[in-house]
C-alpha cells in the first residue's frame, strides 16, 4: 500500500544523513508532449522517486519496483541505472523531483515543461491619443505558451519601469501615463520562455498636440462609438445581405471611414451594406470616426466570418466490398466546412458499438468485423453553422461465402442412363460452379448433365463453389457407381428370347413354365428353334423360360429363364373422400397396375402436392375444393397415366350437443334439443347406439314421439323412454354425433309397501320398513294411529311390543321431484297384557309381556 511507504520513509528521513548527490535531465525547460529521462549520479537500491506535492512515483525495494497507477503507463524505470523516464510530458509534470535513498542521501531536480510560444499579438486599447492628457494601454498577447516572460522594445530600446511608465499583468501589460509626442513608438514586445521566443508586430501610437481648454469645452468626441450587424450574429451565410451600423457621439459631427482587415473602403456614412455576401467578405470591419475640429480620433471593430453552406456530402468506401468477418470502411466525403457529421443505417442513428468505429471526427465509419446484420442504406449527414447536408443512400451488401456445398444426384444409376448432380453453397453473390471428375473439369455450372452413363464412369464427382467477390471456394463430392442394365421386356415391343448351345444340336425344344411353348401370332420360333420372338409381347408372356437341346448322345436343358414383362401404368385408382370439411385433412390413395411399381405425382391447381401415392392434404379450405389429379409414371416403359378426383371442401360442424330445458317426469311432455354449430344438412337421434325411427309405428306401442326441426318431443315421455340419446348432424362430408345425454324419467311413488318382520317376537324391538318404487327415492315420514312421529323420518321405524288393541302404522313417501305423496297404513291388532309402541332410545321397556304371537292384518 502506497500510502504506508509513504509514513514509513518520512519517519526515516528525519534521521537521515545527507550526502551530496544530484540529478541530470536530458532536458531542462523541455517542450511538451516530449519524453525526458532523469538520471542519477549512484544507484539506488532502497528507496523513491517522487514528484513534491504529487506523491511518489516509482518505489524501489531490494530489487522490486512499484510504479503508481497514475503514472504507470507514461513512465519507465531503469534499475540498473535508477533512472526515470516520462513520455508524453504534460505541463503539470513540472515540478521538483525528488530521489531519495532511504538513510543516504535525497537529491531534487526542478523540471519545467514549457509550451513553445506561438502568435504573439500587441494590441492599444486606443492608437489616437492626445499629448499629455491620455494614457497608453498597450496588451501583449500570445495565443499558445507558458511560463512567459516579457521584454518591451520602443525602436530599438528596451524599455524600463519608472516615470509613469508600469508593467502589469505578470508584464503582459504596458501602461504609460500622460503620453508625449516622443511615446510614438514604434512598440514591439518579446515573448520568451525556456524554450522559444517570438517578437510581435510593431504598433505605432498617434499623438497629437492638446488644444485650448476652450476648444475643448465646446467640441469634443468622437467618443462612445458602437457597431452593429443586422443580422445579429457573427457567422452568415453565404448569399445574405448584411448590414454594419456605426455610430458615435461626436461635436462637431464627426467623419466615418469604413476599413476592412486595416485597409480603407470607398465608403463613407453610418451604414455599409453587404449583399450576397461571400467567404471572402470574412474579417474584421471598422468604422473609423474622425472629429476635425477636435483632430480625434475613433473607432469600433466587429469580426465578421461567411460560411458556405455545404455543397456536397457523398458515401463512400475504401478497400474492397463488404465481406463477412473482414473490416470495411465507409468514408463520408464533404465539400464544405463541417463541424460535425452523423451516420444513418436504413435512417436510424448509429452509435459505436464494439464491432462499430468512427474515426477522423466522424469522417469514417469502420464495421469490424462486418457481420450479416451490416446489410442496409447508409448515409451520412454533415452539418456546419449554416447548414446540413445528407449523403444518397450508400447501400451495403454483406458479401459471404460459399460454404460448404451441398450435391443432390443419385449415387447409382445404369449403364446409358443421363444423371443430373446439382450442386449448390450458401454465398453472396452466388457462387459459380465447377464439377471435376478424374481430376478433369467436366462441367462449369452448378448442375452436370452426364453424357450416357459407362462403367468407367463410376467414381467421385467434385464440386467446386467459387465466390469472385470474397474470393474464396469451397469444395463437396459424391460418389456415384455405374451399374450394367439390361434390355427391358415391355408389354408391346418386340422382345427375343435365344437358346445359346455349344455343340451339334439336331433339335431344340422350348418350355414354358414346364410346359412345351407353342407358336401363336405374336410368338414365333424360329432360327432353328433358336430363337422365340414376341412381337408384340404381352404381360401373360411373363414366366420361365426354359430352352432344351437333343442330339443323337443326350439331350441337356438350360437353367430356367425368368421373363419379367414390364407394362403400364394402366389407369390409376383413386380412393378418397368426394367430401371434407374445412380444418380436416382428407387423404387420397392413388394405386395404378404397373411393372414395375409406378411411381406417384400428385397435381391440385397446376402444382405438384405429393409424390407419394398417398396424398395428405394440409387443413382445408373452402378454396382448397377442385380437381386432385394423380399421375403415375413407369419408369422402365417410360409410360404415364393418370386419374382425377373432385373434392369438395363443405364447412365444418364443430359442436353437437343434446340439451334439456325441463325434468323428464313420467308422463308429462318431455323435449330434447339438439344444439349444432357450423352448417349442417340433416339431423337424426339415436338411442342406445341405435337409429331411432322418426316413424314412431315401428317402435314400441307405448313410445309416442316426434321430430320438428332439431327437437326431440316425448309426448308423454315414459319409463320406456329411459336411455342414452344422442343427436347427429351430418353435411356431405361427415356425420358429428353428441355425446350421450342419458334420460331417466322421474316417477312414483308407485306400490307403497310396509315390509314387516316375520315372526315379531314380543319384548323384542320390532322394525317397520316402508318401500316405494319411485325415482328419486322417496322421503318418507311415519304416523302411529294418524298422529304424527315427529322424531321419525326415513324409510325404518323401530318400536317395542308395549300394550294390546289395534295400532295404525302409516308411511308416507314423498317423490321430492314429481310431487307425488302416497300413503301406506299397517295395523296391528295385539293380544291385551301385550302392545306395540313407537321404541325410542329413551324409552324404557314397561311390565312383563305374555309369550302370545300377533295376528296381523293388512
Ligand atoms: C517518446 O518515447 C516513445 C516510446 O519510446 C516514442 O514512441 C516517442 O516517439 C517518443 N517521443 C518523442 C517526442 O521523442
Ligand atoms: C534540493 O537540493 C538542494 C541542493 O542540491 C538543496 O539545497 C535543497 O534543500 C533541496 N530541496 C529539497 C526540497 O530537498
Ligand atoms: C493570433 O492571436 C490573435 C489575437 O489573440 C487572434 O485573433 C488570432 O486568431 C491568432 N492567430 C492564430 C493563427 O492563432
Ligand atoms: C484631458 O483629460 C481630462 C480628464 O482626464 C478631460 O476632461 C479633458 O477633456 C481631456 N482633454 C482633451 C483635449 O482630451
Ligand atoms: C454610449 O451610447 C449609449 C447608447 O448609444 C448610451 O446608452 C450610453 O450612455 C453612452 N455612453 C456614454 C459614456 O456617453
Ligand atoms: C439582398 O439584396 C439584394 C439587392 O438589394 C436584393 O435583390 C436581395 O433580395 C436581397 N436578398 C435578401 C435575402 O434579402
Ligand atoms: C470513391 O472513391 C474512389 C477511390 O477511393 C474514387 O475513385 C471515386 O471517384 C470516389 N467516388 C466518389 C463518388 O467520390
Ligand atoms: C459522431 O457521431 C455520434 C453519433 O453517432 C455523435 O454523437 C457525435 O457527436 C459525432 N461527433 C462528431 C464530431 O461529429
Ligand atoms: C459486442 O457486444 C455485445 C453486447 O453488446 C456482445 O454480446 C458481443 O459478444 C460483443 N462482441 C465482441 C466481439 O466483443
Ligand atoms: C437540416 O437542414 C434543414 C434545412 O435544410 C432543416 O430543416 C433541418 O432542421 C436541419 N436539421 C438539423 C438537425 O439541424
Ligand atoms: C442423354 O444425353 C444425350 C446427350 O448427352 C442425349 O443425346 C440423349 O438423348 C440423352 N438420353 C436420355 C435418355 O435423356
């Protein structure tokens, strides 16, 4: 850490001995922006170099060494020499530097980095004076330096302080009081610092005689004089008129003269007017007034600066084109001053970025590495203070590639046969092809059309992609093998079959599939029975073919000889839907009788769909209705023959549903509805999977229904009527069947009973259950001789034996949905000591009970 040393060598130095040593500079004053080497008389092994005031530069440390950040890139230190080097030195680099070797010595050097001087201007506040009553002001300037020191000339005297004469401003400038006729000058002052010195131009100062106070108290000026520009400001453009207004205040009235960059114009009066001014009309403009009586003079200045507008802004580039991953530089050419310039991309500012650069204040605009992006109108739009100007469009095209190209072409193919192998690369511009096959060019296209095909033709086949503009290629291969083919036999040319026999043969036989070969008008033996010709061959000539040799030793037979007869394709057969609705796929199958196997094309509205023999269509369209034709293709008998078939694309139905709006209760009108979107052209129920016949003869005798529209009317509906209904909506294409809607019609109750057990065994608790046939299940309550048995409800009721006489147990039961209540009553008629009575957990058994069964009674 910097800041520890730093405490730590003060401490140290407060004890040290000090030896006398010294630093050198190869430069001392030295320009800036110049590199200086400081160097020491001993080596220093412990120890800092320091700048007073900045801290320590270089920390040295038995042989390590610690350059500070601030500094690190604009210095260097020699170890074996101690020394310092600075590049780049800055004016605030001047300053003691300090080397110090811990505990030995401290030696300082004082470096100044000057400025060179440049421009030194002498101005008067006022060159028109009068004796002893003015001062003069003169001001040395210079527009460039530093550590200045002034010398003031008079002729060619130096001239010195004292006797109203006085330096100010670090002697920048001069003043003299009460000037006299001898302070005419002419005056130069002398600019030096360490390194350069320049003189200024001379300035002369016009003194004149003072005159009488009368003469003074009645006349006097000019003085207060002003200048103004219409219009106001100092930068025009180029073709405006302007006009210069001067005035003072002056007795008598004094006389003007107009100067322009010190020289005098033709033009006398308050006003100059300058019309359709042009850059050489930029400079300094003066109104000189003169008071004859009083013989003063005054004057006002205004800088005046014309600008032409810019004339032209034109894009354009160095190098060659834009190419992928290389560097490309665009240039923004301007004819006109400029002060600024912009970059647009397809009119969208740009902005550097790490693969975007401007450079010379906008001038040029590099892309690095150009990248497909890059692509786009560029233009440029520079501006100056009185106007802006945009470049036409400079267009950029990203040049790639080839990459790796890709071959299309068989890899076998028969003897005679002409391949195509297509060859393309990914590249901008295009690529030109070459194709080489045994080191020889055979092609200079993208495609190669093979003359027939040999067997010596078999081998790799290389493609070459070329881009002219990146320059570069890019190469790919396929193989290809070259096999023998044979004469095919087609249904209806002429075909021979020879019988090849070595040796004396006295007869030759022919067979067919086993049997003899007999002749007929388009089979005829002959050659000897050499020879079997087919003209025309039909497709039944397919079979083997066996051809047998007899002489007066033996007979011999050749092996079997397959005929294959090639033949069609005859007219193809197409299945597929004359019907679909739209979002359907609907598939066609397309077959042809052929030998070989036809190949398939599909055709819809003159392109090409498939080339497969089944067709898959994408969702449909209603414009997707036409004629798809299928053709199929032999390839051996060269032959094509084709089929159509018309589709017709019907909207789709996309939702069937069964709804209800009422209960279903027996025997009341029960409706069901049939809700279908999309078009439909019929509808029809089912029940139970089965078709429910609209003429309701045919059904059940106590089934009574109809069909309006898409309703279903139950007119009653019944118990016959339960069952899973749905509905089916059907256009031409397809039928659409709702899910089920089951119907279960409410009814009863029907047959109350009171189940009781059998024997009821007394003192034993006896339990009533009282049944119904209904649908939903009943509610039931219970009364005991017409009273009611609040706490009771449900279909059991429980009771003991208690007492004798006649009980009347009645049941209630309530259908909840078709409102229908029914009553059942049970009696009982019990021997005395004896009884039935309600039993209740709370109730307790009472009195002792005979062993005697119940009669019952309904
Ligand atoms: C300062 O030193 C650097 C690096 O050694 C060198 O490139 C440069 O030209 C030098 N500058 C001057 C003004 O000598
Ligand atoms: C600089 O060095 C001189 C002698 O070379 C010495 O008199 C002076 O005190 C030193 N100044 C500092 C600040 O070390
Ligand atoms: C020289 O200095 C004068 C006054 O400061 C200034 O008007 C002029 O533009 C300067 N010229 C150059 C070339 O710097
Ligand atoms: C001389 O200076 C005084 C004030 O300093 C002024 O009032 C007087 O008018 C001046 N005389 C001339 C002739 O300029
Ligand atoms: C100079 O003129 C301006 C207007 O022209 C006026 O306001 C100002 O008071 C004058 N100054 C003197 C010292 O006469
Ligand atoms: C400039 O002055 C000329 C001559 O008086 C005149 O014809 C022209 O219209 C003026 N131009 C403008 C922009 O005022
Ligand atoms: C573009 O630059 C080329 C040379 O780099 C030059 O020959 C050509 O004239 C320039 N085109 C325009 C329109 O400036
Ligand atoms: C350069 O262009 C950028 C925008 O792309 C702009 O912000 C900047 O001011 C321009 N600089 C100059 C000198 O024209
Ligand atoms: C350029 O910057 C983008 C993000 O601004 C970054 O994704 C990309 O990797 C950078 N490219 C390079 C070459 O640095
Ligand atoms: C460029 O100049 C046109 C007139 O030629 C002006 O309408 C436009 O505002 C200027 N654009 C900018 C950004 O100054
Ligand atoms: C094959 O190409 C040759 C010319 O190279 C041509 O004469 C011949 O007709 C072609 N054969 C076929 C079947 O296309």
């Amino acid at each position: 850490n910097d800041k520890k040393y730093i405490i730590f060598y003060v401490m140290y130095n407060d004890q040290s001995p000090a030896h006398s040593q010294s630093i050198s500079a190869t430069k001392n004053p030295i320009q800036v922006g110049s590199n200086v080497t400081l160097n020491s008389q001993t080596n220093v092994s412990t120890g800092v170099w320091m700048l007073a005031d900045m801290g320590i530069i270089v920390f040295i440390s038995s042989g390590n060494v610690m350059i500070d950040m601030d500094w690190s890139d604009r210095v260097t230190y020699n170890p074996n020499t101690s020394s310092l080097t600075i590049r780049s030195l800055q004016v605030e680099d001047s300053g003691m530097y300090i080397l110090e070797a811990f505990n030995l010595f401290r030696a300082n050097l004082t470096l100044s980095v000057q400025v060179p001087i440049s421009n030194v201007t002498l101005t008067a506040r006022e060159t028109n004076l009068v004796e002893f009553n003015d001062t003069a002001v003169l001001m040395c300037s210079v527009s460039k330096g530093t550590s200045l020191s002034y010398v003031w000339m008079k002729g060619s005297s130096v001239v010195t302080a004292g006797g109203g004469v006085q330096f100010s401003n670090g002697g920048a400038t001069l003043t003299i009081a009460m000037v006299t006729r001898y302070d005419k000058g002419p005056f130069k002052c002398n600019v030096s610092n360490g390194i350069s010195h320049e003189i200024s131009a001379p300035v002369h100062l016009n003194i004149s005689c003072e005159f009488s106070q009368d003469n003074v108290s009645a006349n006097n000026g000019p003085s207060n004089v002003t200048m103004t520009t219409m219009p106001m400001m100092h930068i025009h453009r180029t073709g405006t008129n302007i006009t210069l207004m001067c005035s003072a205040e002056s007795k008598p009235e004094a006389t003007i003269q107009w100067m322009f960059d010190g020289m005098y114009l033709n033009q006398s009066g308050p006003q100059l007017k300058l019309e359709r001014v042009a850059e050489s009309n930029s400079g300094s403009y003066t109104c000189l007034f003169h008071n004859t009586v009083t013989s003063r003079f005054a004057s006002a200045s205004e800088m005046i600066m014309v600008l032409d507008p810019l004339a032209s802004v034109v894009v354009n580039h160095t190098g060659g084109p834009a190419i992928l991953h290389k560097s490309f530089t665009m240039h923004c050419e301007v004819v006109g001053s400029v002060d600024r310039i912009w970059w647009w991309k397809n009119d969208n500012l740009i902005y550097a970025d790490n693969t975007t650069d401007f450079s010379m204040g906008n001038k040029t605009l590099t892309l690095n590495p150009v990248q497909k992006s890059d692509n786009g109108n560029y233009k440029c739009q520079a501006f100056n203070y009185v106007s802006n100007m945009t470049s036409s469009p400079f267009m950029v095209e990203v040049n790639y590639g080839p990459y790796m190209p890709t071959i299309m072409g068989p890899n076998v193919a028969k003897t005679g046969d002409n391949v195509t192998l297509s060859c393309h690369a990914s590249s901008h511009p295009p690529s030109t092809y070459k194709w080489f096959f045994n080191g020889s060019n055979v092609a200079n296209m993208s495609k190669y059309y093979t003359p027939p095909l040999t067997k010596d033709m078999s081998g790799k086949y290389v493609c070459e992609a070329y881009n002219n503009v990146t320059g570069m290629n890019s190469t790919a291969y396929t193989m290809l093998t070259v096999v023998a083919s044979m004469n095919p036999a087609i249904e209806g040319h002429h075909y021979n079959l020879t019988c090849n026999v070595t040796g004396p043969a006295d007869h030759v036989y022919w067979m067919k599939d086993g049997e003899p070969l007999h002749e007929n008008s388009s089979t005829v033996i002959s050659m000897h029975n050499k020879t079997v010709s087919f003209n025309p061959l039909a497709y039944t000539d397919t079979g083997y073919y066996k051809c047998k040799a007899i002489n007066a030793v033996g007979n011999m037979t050749s092996p079997p000889h397959m005929l294959l007869v090639n033949f069609g394709p005859q007219k193809p057969i197409i299945y597929g839907p004359a019907y679909a609705e739209t979002g359907s796929t609907a598939v066609f199958n397309c077959s042809a009788k052929s030998m070989p196997p036809s190949n398939f094309t599909w055709w819809f509205n003159r392109s090409e769909v498939a080339n497969t023999s089944m067709l898959t269509t994408g969702p449909l369209y209603l414009n997707m209705s036409g004629e798809y034709i299928c053709m199929a293709h032999n390839s051996v008998t060269g032959k094509n023959s084709s089929n159509s078939m018309m589709l017709t694309v019907v909207e789709a139905i996309t939702s069937v549903m069964v709804q209800n709006s009422t209960i279903p209760i027996n025997n009341e009108n029960f409706t069901l509805t049939c809700e279908v979107t999309g078009p439909y052209d019929k509808i029809y129920w089912m029940k139970d999977n089965m078709y429910l016949n609209m003429n309701t003869s045919m059904e059940k005798a106590n089934m009574s229904y109809h069909i309006q529209n898409n309703m279903l009317h139950l007119t009653p509906v019944t118990l016959y009527n339960d069952g899973a209904y749905q509905c089916v909506a059907a256009n031409k294409a397809a039928h659409h069947s709702s899910p089920p809607y089951m119907l279960l019609v409410n009814y009863g109750p029907l047959n109350v009973k009171i189940l009781t057990p059998d024997p009821i065994i007394f003192g034993s608790p006896v339990s009533l259950k009282c049944y119904a046939d209904s649908r939903p299940e009943c509610d039931f309550y219970w009364f005991v001789n017409n009273q009611t048995v609040p706490e009771i409800t449900g279909s059991e009721l429980t009771f003991t034996t208690l007492q004798g006489g006649y009980w009347n147990y009645t049941c209630k039961a309530r259908n909840p949905v078709t409102n229908i209540t029914m009553y059942k009553t049970k009696t009982f008629t019990i021997g005395h000591a004896s009884a039935l009575i309600p039993s209740q957990g709370s109730l307790m058994l009472m009195g002792l009970f005979a062993l005697s069964a119940a009669v019952l009674f309904d």
